[in-house]
C-alpha cells in the first residue's frame, strides 16, 4: 500500500469558535485547511459566497471528497451509518454507490483502502486509530470498566473533577501520558515527527496531562463531543456531539450549500502565491503556522495581507508553538476579542492551547 495516508479523519478545533471569531457572510470568500472537512463544512451554514479548503495531503482532500460526495448522494441516517457515526453494515454497498462520482485519484486512493471504508471514514485517521488503540488497549491495563463506568456517569462537573482527581488520576494514569504523549510516541504514532520541529518544551506530555485535568474540571464527558467520541471507543453518543454539519438542525442547509465548496491539494505558500489580491477575505487556518519557522511564519502572514480583501479576519490554533504577530507587522493585525478570549461555553475539548483570532487591518 502507499504510504499516502490520512493524518486526520475529522477535525478536532471546534468550528463554532472559528464561526464567531471570522463571522463569515453572504460576500465572504473563505480559505480554510481542508483537515477532515469538518471546519469547511460548518462555513456553508453562514452562506459565503465560497469555501476553499487546501491541504498539503491530498489523502485530506480525497477524505474530504468521499465525505462531501456522501453528503450530496445519501440520506443522513445513512450518511451517519456510512461515516462510522452510527452502526451501519452496508458500507460496501453504499462505497459501491458512491464510487462512480469520485474523481480518479481519490477513487483509486479508496479501492485500496476498503478496510478503512468499513471500519467508517471518521475512524480512517493515524490520529483517530491512535486514540482508539489508546482506549480500548492501554486504558483498561490501568482502570476497570466499572470504573470507566464511574466517571462516565458522574452527575455534576464538580463531582466529575473529584473523581477524576481522587480515583482516576493514579500513577498509572500518569505513567500513560508520559509514555503515550511524548514526542517519540505521539510523533510517531498519532501525529508526525516534522511538527515537533520548532517546539522547544521538553514535556510535551505534561501539558497534555494538565489540559486533560482542566477539560475534565469544567464540562461533563458526555456533554464533550471529544471526550465522548473518544471515550465511547470511537461513537458519538448524543446527537448534540456529533459534528455541527451533521447535526440534524444544520444538515439541511449544509446540503444545499455544497456546491461553494472548492477542493484543492495545495500548500498555504502555494495558494498565496497563486491568488490575487482580494481572492479571500476569511482565513481558518488550523495550527499550520506551528509547522513553520519564524520567518517562513511572518513571510505567510504577509501573503495573507496581500491577498485579504479590506476588513479580513484570520483565525488559527496554537498547540505548543506560540505564534504572536511578529513587530514588523502588528499594526496590520487587531484582535477580534480585545479581552483576549471567545466565548469559553464554545470550548471542547482539544489538545490545542489557544485560539488566535485577528482582524487585517
């Protein structure tokens, strides 16, 4: 098989943040990080003129094909079924359906790989399979069903955290992040070596282990579609965790829009080197900005001056790199939320450490 892969089966960022922060509209060209798609998808509820999502992977683009094809051709409990959202048996029978409306590539890069088809697209990730194999291998050498059981049923944030705190958090638990979250393992296995790069603190792990304290200590596990998704052993329980485009409210209007969509296999510096001045006027960037060195950074962000449109807005995520708008071009750059902080009720749960959210001035 190729060592083509997808990376990300879903996106992991929560869309409505994004939403708020870019306030996307009627006129808006949006470029977006293709990822899973989830994030582009969400954009179609507030009626742009366009979406374009870009990945470097073309494995993310033909994902997010196969997703978007879906969308136009099955009904959404199927569509769910098919995703892996729901159980549903006929995977093959609805691939089958669906494969004549793909493009070569990416129905050549699927009829590889239908073992992923069956397992459900949203499962189909090195990161996703990661954090199975983590839940259903790793954390029942360290805690009891019942006991997994105990938190999952706690009634109150409050008596969840204490929980977490007295029973949960043993030296096990502990020994779990050190080994499964440091960079040689989740570089390897859940994300990739190349984007530890230019990070320069030496317990990656830790700061997953205090994010995870602090997300448990303020939101139930089933009320956090992260959480939920991967503590449920890769199912969505509740219909308010599934992700926003699928959820039965927004589906509708996500359908119809489907045709501003736009895919392209390309890098961010590829596409900014393409595009005229006033192609876009919002950016939903992910973490990519991690990935790059100082300079190649601040050499993007001009790019993306040149290209927005007056009044733009950039919205990205940080994990372990801080990325603050370099000197030479903070009077281009105004925050969206002058206190420094959306909306917190937007907030699942995500390995990400803050939400960058500026207006191009």
């Amino acid at each position: 098989m190729s060592r083509l892969e997808v990376r990300y089966a879903q996106c992991w960022e929560d869309p409505r943040l994004s939403r708020e922060a870019l306030a996307v509209g009627p006129d808006d060209d949006v470029l977006s990080i293709a990822s899973g798609g989830e994030n582009g998808l969400a954009f179609l509820l507030d009626r742009p003129r366009s979406v374009t999502l870009i990945d470097r992977n073309p494995a993310q683009i033909h994902l997010v094909e196969l997703k978007v094809l879906a969308a136009r051709r099955l009904d959404r409990e199927e569509l769910l079924g098919f995703l892996g959202a729901r159980p549903g048996p006929d995977k093959d029978r609805l691939y089958d359906v669906l494969r004549p409306g793909l493009s070569g590539p990416a129905r050549a890069f699927w009829d590889r790989r239908r073992d992923l088809i069956r397992d459900g697209l949203f499962h189909c990730g090195r990161y996703e399979r990661f954090f199975r194999a983590a839940i259903r291998y790793v954390v029942p050498l360290i805690h009891s069903r019942k006991t997994l059981r105990a938190l999952l049923d706690c009634p109150t944030v409050g008596e969840q955290a204490a929980f977490y705190r007295d029973v949960w958090t043993n030296r096990r638990w502990r020994t779990l992040f050190r080994l499964v979250f440091g960079k040689r393992v989740f570089g390897r296995w859940g994300r990739q070596r190349s984007h530890y790069r230019y990070v320069t603190a030496a317990d990656t792990w830790r700061l997953f282990y205090d994010r995870a304290e602090r997300e448990l200590s303020q939101r139930l596990v089933r009320d956090h579609p992260g959480l939920a998704y991967f503590f449920k052993e890769s199912a969505y329980p509740r219909p308010e965790n599934l992700p926003l485009w699928l959820q039965a409210a927004h589906f509708p209007a996500i359908r119809e829009g489907l045709d501003r969509l736009k895919l392209r296999t390309a890098g961010l510096d590829e596409i900014l080197a393409a595009t005229h001045p006033g192609d876009f006027s919002k950016f939903n960037l992910s973490n990519i900005f991690e990935y790059m060195a100082a300079g190649e950074y601040a050499r993007a962000l001009g790019g993306i001056l040149r290209v927005s449109r007056s009044g733009g807005r950039l919205a990205f995520w940080t994990m372990f790199v801080p990325r603050p708008v370099p000197s030479s071009l903070s009077a281009r750059f105004a925050p969206v939320f002058p206190d420094g902080s959306p909306d917190p009720a937007y907030r699942t749960w995500t390995l990400f450490e803050d939400f960058h959210a500026w207006r191009l001035l």
